[in-house]
C-alpha cells in the first residue's frame, strides 16, 4: 500500500482553494502543467510511501502516540510556493500565514517516531503545504516560474486541525487518488477534564 500521514481540508476551504487556483491558472495558462483536483487537496505532514500491512500497524502506532500528545491549533491558508525552487518549479504549492510553525513541529514529532519505528527520517526541514499543480515540462516550468513572478495568494481561509489522517495513494492515469484509511484525533481540554475525574474516582 501507498501511504502518507496529511491533514484534511475542511469542505468549506475547498471551493475558495479552487478559486484561488483558478487565479493561478490564469498567471500560468501552458496546457502541460497538471493541476490538481479538488479531493487530491491536502497538507501532508509526512509520506511513506510503499509499506506492508505490518509496518502500516507500525506507523498506525507511532502517529497515535503523537496525536495524543498534540493539542488543536489554527491553520491560515495563504500564500504560494514552489518545490525545490521558483526558477524550476515542479510542485506549485499554497502555503499557510499563521499556525505554520504548529504544523511543522507536529510534523517533525512524527517524522522522529516513525524513525524510531525505521522508517526513513526526513533529510530536509517540513514545510506546510498544499500542493495546487504538478510540472513536468520545460514549458511548464517556463510558464509558472513566469506567472510566479506576479502572484500573489492572500489568506484563503482558516481552519482548526485537530486531527491527522493516514491516506491510500492509488496511482492511475489521470492522477493519483485518495482515500482515507483512518483518522487520529489530538487530545483535547475536554479529554484532559475527563482523564482527570477518572483520576480522582480511583
């Protein structure tokens, strides 16, 4: 199975991700870039690529462990970006104004219990993203290095990430496509008050 931990985007965002992208489109028009489709959006937090069902179960177990230890914070969509860089882009991507920093400790967390688990660590730093658009020509990368130069992405909108969730990439002609394995949500205060008068009745 092909794997990876993201954060879900919330339906309301969908369709102001989608118009913003629309605006993309318009500052970067070559037909080869390959755009995403709106149930691909989301914030990956750390890709596993091919795994087994027993070092699935593994990273299962690593990623509650953390969401247990993670508590709920804003995420502000905004801005934009390219991977590895805005003079050869191949990943177009919508970053975040606010909560950034939330995310990206949430993904290190995660990265290193996976390691703990064997699972490759990351070599390079996280960094919250949402990736809009896919290159894989010259022309396409001419065309969005270009429309780069131009754009710019206010705060779409904010959402409350209080979970993660471990999703299946099936890879096909017309793109990858997701679906969601399972869900792991963070503890909250409202856990904390229970734990604590379940504490107090022993």
């Amino acid at each position: 199975m092909r794997l990876f931990f993201a954060v879900a985007i919330p339906v309301e965002l969908i369709a102001r991700i989608e118009a913003t992208q629309r605006e993309l489109k318009k500052l970067m028009p070559d037909p080869t870039i390959r755009w995403s489709r709106p149930d691909q959006f989301h914030y990956t937090v750390k890709f596993l690529g091919e795994v087994s069902m027993a070092k699935a179960q593994r990273a299962i177990e690593a990623a509650e462990q953390v969401c247990y230890e993670a508590r709920p914070f804003q995420l502000t969509l905004g801005g934009v970006g390219a991977f590895p860089n805005a003079q050869r882009p191949s990943v177009l991507w919508i970053g975040a104004t606010e909560g950034s920093a939330q995310f990206e400790a949430l993904a290190r967390k995660l990265d290193e219990a996976l390691a703990r688990q064997h699972f490759r660590k990351e070599s390079r730093a996280p960094t919250a993203h949402l990736t809009v658009a896919r290159i894989k020509t010259y022309d396409g990368e001419a065309s969005v290095a270009a429309g780069l130069k131009r754009a710019t992405v206010g705060e779409i909108g904010t959402m409350t990430v209080d979970s993660i969730v471990l999703m299946r990439s099936i890879l096909k002609p017309t793109g990858s496509e997701y679906t969601i394995v399972d869900r792991y949500r963070f503890r909250t205060p409202i856990d904390e008050v229970g734990e604590e008068e379940g504490n107090q009745e022993e």
